[in-house]
C-alpha cells in the first residue's frame, strides 16, 4: 500500500489559509510557508501524516483524514 499524501500548495487550500491555488502558489515561492520547522518553496512538496505546516503565525499538522478526503 503506497502512503496517502497530499500537495502544500492543496493543504493550505484544505485548511483555509488561501482561497486558490495560485495564491498558494506564489505564497510558497515566496518562502512563507514552512513544513517541519524548514522552509518550503516547493508548491508539490508532498505532505504525509504527521507533517507540521506553518504560516503567517498560524500551524496544522496532516491527518489521515484530510488524506482520505475524496
């Protein structure tokens, strides 16, 4: 069984940091995201359960459930 994973730039959409994807895009090129305490530039970095997500002050940490969201 392959892992569930899901992009930065579709989790910042899945939790309602942005409201498209193109926000999300230019947003982590920016380098105002980070993921694990390391700052991420990588719109299609995949993100597995247990990842930590920060940005502007503000953190989510990956569930399955968002995972298996269809």
């Amino acid at each position: 069984m392959q892992d569930a994973v899901i992009r930065l730039d579709q989790f910042l959409k899945l939790v309602g940091w942005v409201q498209s994807g193109g926000e999300a895009k230019h947003l982590i090129q920016d380098g105002q995201v980070e993921v694990n305490g390391e700052q991420e530039t990588r719109r299609s970095k995949k993100l597995r359960v247990g990842d930590r997500v920060a940005f502007q002050g503000e953190s989510a940490v990956v569930s399955q459930e968002q995972l298996t969201r269809d």
